[in-house]
C-alpha cells in the first residue's frame, strides 16, 4: 500500500531486479494511493568496459568479449565486430 496520510504523491524508483539488468532500464512512478499518476522511463546503458578491455587485446582475444554485449543477439555482436575489423583492416 503505498497511501500517504498528507495527500502527496509518493515517488518510487521501479525496475528490472536481475543484476545482468542493472543499469539497463528504470522507472520513476509517482503514486497517489494504487494510482499511477506519473510514469518517466529512463533508458540506461550496459556499460561493462569493453573498450578499455579490447585496446590491449587482438582481433581473436577481443571477440568473445562481444558476446556479452547483449546475451539475445551475441552472434549478431560478433559478426558486425569481424565486419568492422576486416574492414579496418582493409
């Protein structure tokens, strides 16, 4: 129950709970009693410093670094990295 005796809104900060989600997407709720008054998404980004990591690392010890960019398209991650690899490269 989140009614507050004083009439105000009551602020809650709601989002996903896996730690692999953290960081990724959030909401600011405003509640007055059960009802949603106000609702701000905020899009984060899942930093893990993958650039740090690949300037000391090969073409080949870099690549499965981009697996853990996103876990549902990591084969996609991983060919538009040898892509723009082999480009580069010429």
């Amino acid at each position: 129950m989140t009614s507050r005796l004083d009439g105000e809104l009551m602020e809650v900060s709601m989002g996903p709970q896996h730690p692999s989600t953290h960081g990724v997407f959030r909401m600011n709720v405003a509640l007055e009693g059960e009802i949603v008054r106000k609702l701000k998404p905020v899009f984060g980004y899942l930093h893990r410093n993958h650039e740090k990591i690949g300037e000391n690392a090969t073409y080949l010890s870099s690549m499965p670094y981009t697996d853990r960019l996103d876990y549902f398209c990591s084969m996609t991650n991983n060919w538009a990295y040898a892509l723009s690899v082999e480009k580069l490269a010429g």
